[in-house]
C-alpha cells in the first residue's frame, strides 16, 4: 500500500484506488442534496447557502469511491 500522488490511497492488490468526495445531506431527510464539492471551503460555502435557503440543518459528509 502506498499513497498516490492524487491524494488517494493506492491498493496494490486490488489495483483500485479510493478517492474520497465531499457532499452534502440533509439531516431532516437524510437524502443528499448536492453532487460532489471540490473542496471544503466551498462545501461550507454550500453549506451555509441551503441552511439559509432551506431553514434546516446540512452536514458535510466525507465517502469513499472505488475508482
């Protein structure tokens, strides 16, 4: 196992690398509301927008995808 220079976490065994990506959910419904983000700040950008728009919580979630 050894990192990738992507930022992600290559397997050499399984030949696959996990990248991680930052969406948004809602915590009302649990459903997410947002395809993936690039990076933080502009998650917490989002973040704060649909918590004033939609008047409920949003969390910030981190998942993993098998390339």
């Amino acid at each position: 196992m050894c990192d990738s220079p992507a930022g992600g976490v290559n397997y050499r065994r399984t030949g696959g690398e996990i990248m991680a990506q930052l969406v948004l959910i809602d915590t009302a419904t649990g459903t997410r509301i947002r395809h993936r983000v690039r990076g933080m700040k502009d998650a917490l950008k989002q973040q704060e927008w649909y918590e004033s728009s939609l008047g409920r919580r949003i969390r910030i979630e981190k998942r993993f995808k098998k390339r």
